[in-house]
C-alpha cells in the first residue's frame, strides 16, 4: 500500500471518488456535493483553514487502486483551547482492512505531531461542528446533508487503534403534526402573555439583521464550549447568506427579550432529501431546476434543526419551550413537513437531551467523536458536562 499527498487536481477527483467506489452498492449513501466538500480544503471558503496546516491522503493498493483516504488539520481556532493542544482528522474512509485504516491513522497522528499536537479529535471537520463531526455508530439510515455516513466497521477501526469516546452527539426525529404535551403549551402560554417576550420567523427581505442577531445570541450560548470559537461577523454572513437558496422563512425562527435576541431556532429543508441525493455531487444547472422544482412542489416532506441555542441569561426559564411551541403551532397550520430532524445534541448537554425528549423526539442517530492522546501514559477525560 502506498500514501499520497492530496496536492493536484487529478488527486482532488481521486480524494472525492473514494467514497463514491466504496459505497456503490450501499442504497443509504448520499454522495455529498464535490464543492462541499472542497470548501473545507481552501483558504477562499474556510476561515478555519491556514496553508500547511492541512494535509490530505490517498491511500492505493499494488494496483495503484485508491482504498482509502484522510485529511489532518490544526484548526487555529480550538486548537490551543484544550488541555492537549489537539488537532483534527476527517474524512476518513477506507475498505474493510484494519491494517488500511491503521496506515491513514499513522500517517495524520505522526503529521500532527510535528506539528506540535498532543492529541485527535476524529472524525472532524476543520470548521464548525454542524458538519462533517462525529462516526456514525447507530442509526444507518441516509444521511442528513453535509453529515457523515460510514459503514458499522469504521468504529472498531477506531477504539482498535485507541480512540476513546470524548463525546456522543444524537440525532433526534420528532412528528411535527404530533401535539406537544400540555405542560409545555402552559409554560408557552406563560411567557407568551410576557410582553418583554416575542418570537419571529426570518424574513428574507431583512436577512441582514437576522445575521447580527444570529451571531449575537451564538456568540453568547456556544462560546464557552468547549472547542467552539466566537463566530465573525463575516463568518455568520456567510453561513447565512449560504442558505438563502433554500431558507424557508416558515421553519427559522427567533425568539426576543425586549427587542434583543435571545434565542433561535433554525431549521432549513432536509437538502439531502430535496436535491443532493439527485446531484452526484454535482452542483450544475440541472441540479439547481430540480432544487427549485422540489421545493416549489413541497417535495421535501423532512426537516432538518440546523441549530439551536439561548443565551445562558435565558436559559431555564421556558423560553426554550416557547420558541418550539410558536415554531409546532406554525407547523400545524401549514402543515408543510412531516418529520423535524434535531441535528447535533451532544451527551455533554443533558438539558438539551432532556427537552427533545420531552417533546416526543426520539433518538434517531448516534455518532461518536473521538479523541486519540499521544502520550499514551496521559489520563484521558471526556468532554465536561455544561
């Protein structure tokens, strides 16, 4: 077997093959879009990316046959935020051969460790963690977009080679035309006759103001965990302004505490359902009509939480509760989706676990972030509770 550096244009097609020859004939595989996945890989589209601070590999057989692949990174952000200086891996994929797999583990430990790492976080994404975080362990349905999927032996490759579990991240699926239990409509009602209180969907037209608010409330309730970075101004613009094409104002929503925001509630159409699987990676015009005919056609029956936060000043006094009931009773008159897939609650938030379960959400997915230390001697400790 021999490793390739990621370094020229045929060699990018070669790393985003990969995936499309190993999952030919797996019927759940969604093949992401190419430039969804090349975004990470450029300074351009990713603050978090920083020039030789990324390497990838392509793993090939004797016959010169790609078998696998990986990318390793320090994100300049999180990196130093930990008690180990960490970095990352990602886009880890490979053929049933544990002795394979081991060779990309090597390759990314050993490059990191020049780079003065102590340890790995795997699988990860060199950017926020709404994308490409976590090992699917439970749960091998298609995929929700820009999440990974991977096949049950990657994990034994995994906890084989000596990472451990620093979190569990769920995914939630919830019957959106399914009543919320009367407790949460009494505590809804209670803040609802708070005149300081109002909740909102986005609004297209004044989209700017959304992205301040975005980040404002962001800023406050994600910051201090563990790993997460404060977002730029430029950073939120982005993410938003990214989702413009598909945004429907009916399923974004924020809530407000005399006229500041204070929490907020994201969802977006399940895009993986409403056009990626039709792509093959491909985001040409063909693919651009059939997002646009499917959601002009309602096409799209899923959809997915993007993000979900309240700011700590907020928390624990049922504005949480009234922003999900404004957002179910929308969602009853319309009558748009079926199903809300509450992406990335992780074990380290049992509050958060906590609601979606009381609101009749059920676990749908299990993924697994792992972390590797390199002195093997050190005391490993998973992800704080917050």
């Amino acid at each position: 077997m021999n490793l390739t550096e990621v370094n020229n244009p045929f060699l990018i097609r070669q790393f985003l093959q990969v995936p499309v020859d190993l999952y030919k004939d797996d019927p759940n595989y969604i093949r992401p879009l190419d430039e969804d996945v090349e975004n990470v890989f450029t300074e351009v589209n990713n603050k978090y990316y920083e020039a030789g601070k990324c390497i990838r590999w392509i793993l090939t057989d004797k016959k010169n046959k790609a078998i696998g692949r990986i990318a390793a990174f320090v994100n300049p952000f999180s990196a130093y935020t930990f008690e180990q200086p960490t970095g990352g891996i990602g886009f880890f994929e490979c053929i049933n051969d544990k002795r394979a797999a081991f060779m990309l583990f090597d390759a990314a430990r050993d490059w990191l460790k020049q780079q003065n790492m102590e340890a790995m976080d795997g699988p990860v994404n060199l950017g926020s963690r709404e994308r490409w975080w976590g090992l699917l362990v439970e749960g091998f349905s298609p995929p929700c977009y820009c999440c990974n999927y991977n096949p049950y032996w990657y994990r034994d490759f995994f906890e084989e080679y000596g990472f451990e579990v620093f979190f569990k991240q769920y995914t939630y699926l919830r019957n959106v035309r399914e009543p919320l239990k009367k407790v949460y409509y009494d505590v809804a009602a209670r803040i609802f006759r708070n005149p300081d209180y109002s909740f909102r969907n986005i609004k297209k037209k004044n989209l700017e103001s959304y992205i301040h608010d975005f980040r404002a409330v962001y800023n406050k309730a994600w910051v201090n965990h563990e790993g997460v970075g404060e977002m730029s101004f430029e950073a939120a613009r982005k993410m938003i302004s990214s989702l413009t094409p598909v945004i429907d104002e009916r399923i974004a929503w924020f809530a407000y505490y005399k006229n500041e925001p204070v929490g907020f509630f994201l969802s977006i159409p399940e895009l993986n359902e409403l056009f990626v699987k039709y792509a093959k990676g491909k985001l040409n015009l063909t693919t651009k009509l059939r997002l646009l005919f499917n959601k002009w056609t309602g096409k799209c029956r899923t959809m997915y939480g993007l993000v979900f936060g309240i700011i700590p000043e907020q928390q624990k006094k049922g504005v949480e509760i009234a922003m999900i009931v404004a957002a179910a009773n929308s969602l009853l008159k319309n009558k748009a989706y079926e199903n809300v897939q509450m992406n990335w609650i992780g074990d380290f938030n049992p509050r958060m676990m906590h609601i979606a379960e009381q609101i009749g959400a059920r676990v749908y997915k299990t993924h697994h972030t792992y972390r590797y230390l390199f002195d093997r001697s050190s005391e490993f400790k998973r992800h704080p509770e917050i």
